[in-house]
C-alpha cells in the first residue's frame, strides 16, 4: 500500500512540474527577439549616423577641391602676370640709359654737322671731347667707371699685361702705360685694362 502512494506522489511531482518547464522554455525567444530588436535599432541609428558623416565628409572634400582649383588657378595667373611683367622689365631694362645716350648722340650729330661745314680742327676736337665727356658722364650715372692704372701695381684682377718693360727707374711689376682703358661696374671689372709692366733688367 505504501509503495503505491510513492508511485503516485513521484508521478504527480512529475506532471506537476512540467508546467514549470513549459512555462521557462516559452520565454527565451520572446527574450532573443527583443535583443535582435534592440541590436538593429542600435544599428540602424549607428548607420544613420556613418551616413551623415560621411555626408560631412563628402562636403568637406568638394569644398577643399574648389579651393584647390581656385588656388592653382590664381597661382597660374600670378605667374602668368610675373612673365609678362618680366619680359616688360627685359625689354625696357636699358630705357633709363638710353635716355641719358640721347643727348650725347646729338652732340655727335652737332660735331659731325660742324666738321661737314667746314669748321676748324680745334672746333672739331672741341665738339669730340665735349662728347666724350657726356658720354662718360652718362655711363658713371649707371655704374660704369674707367680704372686709373697708370703707376699702379700690377693686379691680375683688373690689369692684362701685354708688355712688359724692362727698367730701373719704376719698380717691378708697376703699371707703366695703359694701351686700352679698363672699366668697371660698380665692383665688377667687366673689362681689364691692357698695360704695359715694368721689371727688373736681366743680369
């Protein structure tokens, strides 16, 4: 009799329990389908998100590629403007000394004209060196100097020896005579005087 009430109670405890496991196993998927639910709601906000960036972004890139364009193409201009200013500059560099050889051009017109009427040699090489100062006036306006050699010792840097004079009375290696002139531009020989040097006589 005994064993027939633990039977009973074991079954009873058995089916009383299934309710229980039913009931727990029911819940997970609801569980699973709120979580997935969640998951692409915050995935959907997070692609929202990327898409406005990469909006930014994308505007950025066009706004930096039109000032890119902008900037090449005034750079292009500034050169284009500095080329031609340069070649101006170029072809109009010597116009402050041409300006100044003016007068001295006609001075050799009026030398020339007098010498054809018939005027005295003395009037000649008057007018001549009249030019020759105005001339060298002008070109000392501009940098342009005539080297004093004569008596001078001789330097390599601004004297080109042709001769070379054998003497006594002048030290060695002293300029003697100047047989073409040397000029410089401001403190550039940009020809060397040719001269004539002095040495010692050989034993």
């Amino acid at each position: 009799m005994q064993s027939g009430i633990l039977i009973s109670i074991k079954m009873h405890d058995q089916v009383g329990s299934e309710p229980i496991e039913e009931n727990g196993a029911g819940t997970a998927p609801e569980n699973a389908v709120e979580e997935l639910a969640a998951e692409n709601s915050q995935l959907a906000e997070e692609s929202s998100e990327t898409e406005d960036i990469v909006a930014k972004l994308k505007a950025e890139v066009a706004a930096l590629n039109d000032a890119l364009m902008r900037t090449m193409a005034e750079s292009q201009n500034i050169q284009r403007r500095l080329r031609n200013q340069m070649e101006q500059d170029r072809k109009y560099a010597n116009e402050s000394l041409m300006k100044e050889m003016i007068p001295v051009l006609d001075n050799f017109d009026r030398s020339i004209a007098a010498a054809q009427r018939g005027a005295s040699p003395e009037a000649v090489i008057d007018g001549v060196v009249a030019v020759d100062k105005s001339l060298r006036r002008a070109l000392e306006q501009f940098g342009l100097t005539r080297l004093e050699v004569v008596g001078k010792p001789f330097d390599p840097a601004i004297h080109e020896a042709i001769v070379a004079v054998e003497t006594t009375e002048i030290t060695p290696d002293t300029v003697t005579d100047e047989l073409e002139a040397g000029y410089i531009l401001a403190d550039r020989v940009v020809r060397p005087a040719r001269v004539r040097v002095s040495k010692a006589p050989e034993a």
